[in-house]
C-alpha cells in the first residue's frame, strides 16, 4: 500500500497523523460499524422475541449462551483457517453465512412457526461465522495504515463502534414495531450481506499486510516454541533433567527465559495479568444485565421500542464516556486504578438500579454500565498494547476475548435464573453486591502497580 510518507531526523514518520486520512481506514471501520448494527438489531429482536414465547429471564439468559459459546469454542479454529486460505474470500463467504440463520428466523417468524429452540438454534449457527469474521476484522484496521498509527487505528475505532451499537438498538426496537419481527430478521440478514460486500472490495494491498501480520505472529510464536524445546533437549543432554539440581532454578534461567514463547511470556507480566483478570471480572458481573435488557423491559410490562432504548443507553453512555476517558489516558492516567474502578462503577449501578425499581432509572443504569463498560474495554486493551511483548498481542488479544465472552455466558445464565428464581431487583442486587466488593478489593490488591501507566 502506498502510505504518504516523509523523511525526518529520526528516519521516516507518518505525513497523515491521523488513520482516518486513509481510505482503507475508513472503509474498514464503515465495514465494522455496518455489521455492529446489525448484530445489534438481531441482538434486541431475538432477546424480544425469545422473552415473549418463553416468558422468563432463563430463556433470554439462555439465548445469551447460544450466542457467544459455540463462537468461542469454534474461535481458535478460526484462526488457523484465516491463517491457511484467501482473506478476501473469507470476508465474502462467513458474512453470507451470517446471513443464513437471519433469513431463516424471519421465514418462520413470517409463517408463524418459530419457536424457542429455533431461535437458539439459529443464535448459535450465528456466532460461528460471526466470530470468524471478528477475528481477522480487527487486523484489518492495523493493516490499513502505517506501522506508526497501529494503536491510533484501534482506539479511534471505539466511538464509531459505540454510535453503531446505539443506532442498531434503536432500529431493532423500532422496526418490531414498523413492519414486524420477520422483516427485522431480513433487515439484519441485508447488513450481513452489505458487510461482506465492504471487506470484499477493500483494496489487495490492505489483505497482503494482514497476512503478513498473521504470519509474523506465528512466526514468533513458532520459534519460541522452538526454542524452548531445544532448550529442553540441551539440558537433557547435559543431565541437567533428573539432577539434585533446584528445578525452579533451571526455569529461571536467562536461556528459558528467553526460549519461553511468547504469549507464555505475556501472561507472566503484571498488567497483563491485570488487564485479563479485569475483563472476565467486569463481563461475569456487569455485562450480563445488558444480556438480558429484554428480561428487564419485560418486567415493566414495557415493548420491543423499550428492549432496544435498553441497549442504546448503554451506547449512548459509552459515546459521552469515551472522549474523557482518552483525556485520562493521554495525561497518564493509572492503569490499575482505571481498570479496578471500572467493576466498581458497575457493581454500584446494578446496586442502585435493585433498589430504585423504576424503568426510566434503568435506562440510567444501562447508560452508566456502557460508560463503565468503555473504561473497562479502553483500559485493557490499552494496557495489553503496551506491556504485551511484540508478536504475541494477537493470540493475548484473543484469549481475553474468549475468556471474557465466556464469563459474560455464564454471568448471563446465573443471573437470568436468580431473576425467575427470587425477582429481577434482588437478582441484580446480588450482582451489584458482588461486583462491589469484588471491584474494591481487586483495586486494593494491585494497588503496588498503581505508578503504572497506560
């Protein structure tokens, strides 16, 4: 690709400082917020849908499951086969197999025989592709601009994101009303679709530097594999294995040290660590509630419009949230501090929302959750990016992914049961408890590594 560039006393620098003066940038993030919106318009009329032919908080918990487990137990697969075929055809094909299970709820929905298990069913044949897709979308924001705004092109991403996330919870309320849950479901097999088609056209150029990231990766990671073997080999050799010698010292070694692969090695610093343990704290205890907006909607006897207000409040907190947040960060701001106060600013919102059993406070509480939601996911990715070793941040990026989406499944299910088992306030109150304590001693504990910066 051809990046504008310009010599200066240190070597080259970027001429466009900004990764939205490349058109592949933008292109890429077009093609991510395009598909948010879809995702979320399915996300708002399955939960409806699931809640009225079920009528309990268990089956939108259990819709949450269908939609992330299958996902993230087919995501490590996933990369292998990105690593082994054409991006581009990729990009065309598990998109139109978005698509599919879309089609298929809004024929029956159309024909009145769905069903809850075919809702599930079809959440989960969904997640496939789309965590297919997922995992080399974010590579292709690095690889449409310049080495130098790598970092830049993922944090600027945040806020498009977040305005797609509002926007397709709006319409998802909105069109259940209009013209029904059938043409919903087609609306979002169409978004599928026209996401497809956006990757599909981006320049070769932007594809060829993706691939060569992924190789990269591997690259390191294979010979770090390597090299603990030979490192292994070396010492058997020696007679070093069996010896009287401390194990622990051997382990210690410059020579393991530096052998250890990679992603070993990254979960072995501190605020990696951190940045892990935050993200599967915040999404087991404070995410699951935006899971099961329509089990809170249907609470308050309120519609579809009302489902989908739910989930743009979390947006829409998360838009107001995201431009101080930068602010924090570029003036250093303290990581471990961030990334604590994030659980406990949503364990004090789920508190406050089992208390006040109002519905316009609840949309309250979803808007502070999409604020605190957006400190947890800034911090930690922007934590991770710094203190993660060079080759490894892919495979580290997607195992707090899989981690925190599991967490988020099972947080999910857990509440939605205590919801039908001792009410929706005291279900969400129990959440809130925990997540408050949780959060205070998670801040205490890393309090050492509070001169830690971003």
């Amino acid at each position: 690709m051809d990046f504008q560039t310009r010599p200066t006393a240190s070597g080259w620098s970027v001429l466009k400082q900004s990764p939205y003066s490349y058109s592949p940038y933008r292109r890429v993030v077009a093609g991510q917020a395009f598909s948010l919106v879809g995702r979320w318009i399915a996300n708002v009329a399955a939960g409806w849908l699931v809640m009225r032919l079920t009528d309990a908080a268990a089956g939108v918990g259990f819709l949450a499951v269908a939609m992330m487990i299958p996902g993230l137990v087919v995501a490590p697969f996933g990369g292998q086969l990105i690593d082994r075929v054409h991006l581009r055809l990729v990009a065309t094909f598990v998109w139109g197999l978005v698509a599919v299970p879309s089609v298929i709820l809004g024929t029956l929905s159309h024909y009145g025989r769905i069903t809850p298990v075919v809702v599930y069913a079809m959440a989960a044949l969904a997640s496939i592709p789309t965590v297919i897709a997922s995992s080399f979308a974010s590579r292709l924001l690095t690889a449409s601009v310049p080495d130098e705004l790598e970092r830049d092109s993922i944090t600027k991403s945040s806020i498009p994101n977040s305005v797609a996330r509002t926007v397709g919870a709006i319409l998802g309320g909105a069109l259940i009303g209009w013209v029904g849950i059938a043409i919903t479901f087609w609306v979002v097999a169409v978004t599928a679709i026209g996401t497809g088609v956006i990757y599909a056209t981006l320049p070769r150029a932007v594809w060829d530097r993706s691939r060569e990231h992924i190789r990269e990766d591997s690259a390191e990671d294979d010979a770090g594999e390597e090299g603990l073997r030979e490192h292994s080999r070396s010492r058997e050799d020696d007679g070093a294995i069996g010896d009287a010698e401390d194990p622990s010292a051997a382990q210690g070694s410059p020579a393991a040290d530096a052998a250890r692969p990679k992603v070993r090695q990254a979960l072995e610093v501190p605020m990696v660590r951190i940045a892990l343990y935050s993200a599967i704290l915040f999404w087991l205890l404070v995410t699951p509630l935006q899971r099961l907006a329509a089990a809170v909607a249907s609470a308050h006897n309120e519609s579809a419009n009302s489902v989908g207000a739910l989930g743009a409040a979390a947006g829409l907190g998360a838009i107001i949230a995201n431009p101080a947040l930068r602010r924090m960060i570029d003036r250093g701001a303290r990581a471990v501090r961030l990334m604590g106060s994030a659980v406990l600013i949503g364990g004090l919102a789920l508190m406050a929302c089992s208390i006040i059993g109002n519905f316009w406070y609840d949309i309250a509480t979803f808007a502070v959750i999409g604020a605190a939601f957006e400190l947890s996911s800034t911090t930690s990715q922007a934590s991770l990016q710094r203190n993660t070793p060079t080759g490894a941040s892919g495979r580290v990026n997607s195992i707090v992914v899989s981690a925190s989406t599991g967490a988020a499944a099972v947080g999910a299910m857990v509440m939605s049961w205590l919801m039908d088992g001792i009410g929706l306030r005291w279900a969400i109150g129990i959440f809130g408890a925990i997540a408050i304590s949780v959060g205070l001693h998670h801040a205490l504990r890393t309090a050492r590594l509070a001169d830690q910066e971003i």
